[in-house]
C-alpha cells in the first residue's frame, strides 16, 4: 500500500509544472463522426449511383438489341413501348399518392383540380409526350437495325441537340469549352459512321470485283445490311432531335409555366404518352394483333426490357440528385466501352475498325469536356 502511494504522489509530482492534456467535447467528437458517417454515406450513395446508371443503362440497350436479333417470331415493338407506358403511367399515379399523404381522397381532389380543371395547362403536354413516344419507338428500329455500340455512340449526339434546344428556347448561354465539346462529339460520331475497310460487306463486294461480277449481281444481303443500317442511322438521328426538343421543352414548361409541380407534370405527361403509345399499337400493328395476338413473339426477356426502360427515369432522377456530370460522363464512357466489348464478344455483329475506334474516343472525350466545363471555368477565374 505505501509503495503504491509512493508511486501516485510521484507522478503527480512530476505533473505539476505540465499544463493539462486539452479535453474534447463529447458533442463534438459525436459531429465528427456524424459527419465522417454522413460523408461515407454520401460517396456510396454517389458512386452506387454511378454502378446503377452503368448497368440500368448497358443492360437495356444490349439485351433490347439482343432481342431483336434472336431467332424466332420477333416481338411488336409497338406494344412493348405500350407497357412501358403503362409501367411509367403507374410509377407516376403512385408518386402522387405519396406526395398526397397516401390518400386516395387527396389525390382524386389533385388529379380533379390539377389536371382535369386546368386543361389548358395540361394540353401544353402533348408536345413532349409524343414526341417521347415516337422516341421510344425509333429506339426499337434504331437497335433492330444497328450494333449496340454503334447506336450509343451515335444517340450521344442528343447532348448535340439539347443544348442548341437549349440556345434557342431557354437562352441558356453555351461555354466557348462546350462549344468546342460539342465540336469533338460531331466528329467522333461521324467517324464512327464510316464503313470499316473489313467488314463482311465490304469484303464481298471485293471478292465480287475480283470475280469480274457487275454490280447489279451483288448479293441482296450486301444491300440489306447497308439499308438497315441506313435506316438504323436515320432513327437514331431522329429520336436524338426528338429527345433534345422534349427534354428542353419539358424543362420549360416546368420553370415558366403555372404549375410548377413536377409529379403533377410527369403525371400530365404519362396520361398523353399512353395515349400516343395506345393509338400507335392500333394503327401499326392492329392486323397482326388480331391474327396473332398482343403478345405474339414475347419472351421473358422483353418484360425485363420493359422494367428497365420504365424505371429508367428514376435511375435519372437519383443521378442528378446525387451524382455530378463527371460521375454521369463516367457511367456514359464505362457504359460505351461495355457495349463494345459485348457487340464485339458476345454479340458478335460489331467489326471495330480504326475510324470506329478513333470516333468512339472522341465522343467519350466529348463527353467529359461537356459536363465538365464548370471546372475549366472556375481554374481559369483563379
């Protein structure tokens, strides 16, 4: 007992002259770790972001054009587009039924006064909502007829599009580093359209000039295969305009308009998109629906195209709230890489060439200088 108080009085001894070790509050090493937690959070919610948008985005357009190539009675294009109305057409009923508290009764009183009592706004969505439709649509032909890698390169110039949209209806000011973007992108996928020296057509329209064979004896299939792409090109195209026109004017409708509600608008918009997708599948195809049915040529396949596209606007909803252009440039490069090596690998319908490869670098590089001009502006202003 004494050497124990020998020992106590001599440490305290020697820590008299010390000042006393800084004592942290228990309040604020708690914030520490909350913020440390929220932080965390926070980059796994941005980067799961990033892994969702890849796969949501890779997945539809491989396994769409995968579908459309199998062998077999091939689906109607029509149709599926209709369900994926109708699944978006739900997600939008259900989004208002939880912005209404879960009320059936206060939902039908916003459905009533929103949307049915205010026609003349809600008639301001037939633009986009057809213009989406016929999207959907050229989307289907665009992959019937094109690689997957081909088709993604090509429908970036939607980014083209959208901003002179943009320009034109919102007066949105353009960076001199977009612009030049924006340059990049029209190269690179123009280069990508130029046929590659070894592809199967252009071998075999030299074999037939070797053979001394005259070009209206080419084989139909050399023909078909340059067609399809023609006017796999030309609905790309297309839908790229269509996209950037609805996207901005959407946009617009949604900041200038009266009702600034963007679950009243997507409802709006989901009740035209039905309807255009509705009419489609009974003009176009309504004959082969009656000799073989509505769901002639489906698989299990096409029902998980149908979620994926349904639920891609949700994909895009978290990723502008949680990610940032250079995350989203990311998911656009990765998900382009992916579909080359897949249409290449797997697919086998994809002859990358040196144009193919020098434009899809280009697009990707356009891409990032796109999204991410705010930086080139802000190290420039420091």
């Amino acid at each position: 007992m004494s050497s124990k108080s020998d020992s106590e009085g001599l440490v305290s001894r020697k820590n008299m002259g010390k000042p006393p070790p800084p004592v942290i509050p228990i309040h604020n090493r708690k914030e520490d770790q909350n913020s440390s937690s929220g932080s965390k959070m926070d980059s796994m919610l941005r980067y799961g972001t990033l892994v969702i948008l890849v796969l949501q985005t890779t997945a539809t357009v491989l396994l769409l054009r995968y579908s459309r190539t199998r062998p077999g009675q091939p689906y109607l294009a029509s149709t599926a587009v209709m369900l994926n109305e109708c699944c978006k057409f739900t997600v939008c009923v259900f989004s208002l039924y939880a912005q209404r508290g879960f009320s059936i009764r206060r939902s039908w009183r916003a459905f009533r006064e929103e949307i049915l009592g205010r026609p003349a706004e809600t008639l301001k969505l037939i633009v986009p909502s057809g213009l989406y439709c016929l999207q959907n649509n050229l989307l289907f032909i665009a992959l019937t007829n094109l690689d997957a890698a081909t088709y993604q390169v090509t429908y970036q110039l939607k980014i083209l599009t959208t901003a002179l949209f943009s320009v034109l209806l919102l007066k949105k000011q353009i960076k001199t580093v977009q612009w030049l973007a924006l340059l990049v992108l029209t190269i690179g996928v123009s280069l990508v359209q130029i046929p590659n020296v070894s592809s199967p057509a252009t071998e075999a329209e030299s074999d037939l000039k070797n053979a001394n064979i005259s070009s209206h004896q080419i084989p139909p299939t050399v023909e078909e295969s340059n067609s399809e792409e023609f006017i796999g090109l030309i609905a790309v195209l297309v839908a790229c305009f269509s996209s950037g026109f609805a996207g901005v004017y959407f946009e617009m409708l949604v900041k200038t308009g009266a009702q600034p509600s963007v679950v009243i608008r997507n409802l709006q918009l989901g009740i035209f998109s039905l309807a255009f997708a509705t009419s489609a599948v009974i003009f176009n195809d309504w004959s082969a629906i009656a000799k073989d049915g509505f769901f002639q040529g489906y698989h299990s396949l096409v029902f998980v195209i149908i979620v994926l596209q349904a639920f891609g606007g949700l994909v895009v909803a978290m990723t502008v709230k949680y990610a940032d252009n250079i995350l989203k440039g990311f998911a656009t490069s990765i998900s382009i890489i992916v579909s080359s090596v897949f249409s290449y690998l797997v697919l086998n319908d994809l002859s990358p060439g040196g144009f193919f490869l020098i434009g899809t670098c280009l697009v990707i590089l356009a891409t990032f200088l796109y999204g991410c001009a705010s930086l080139f502006t802000t190290s420039k202003q420091k």
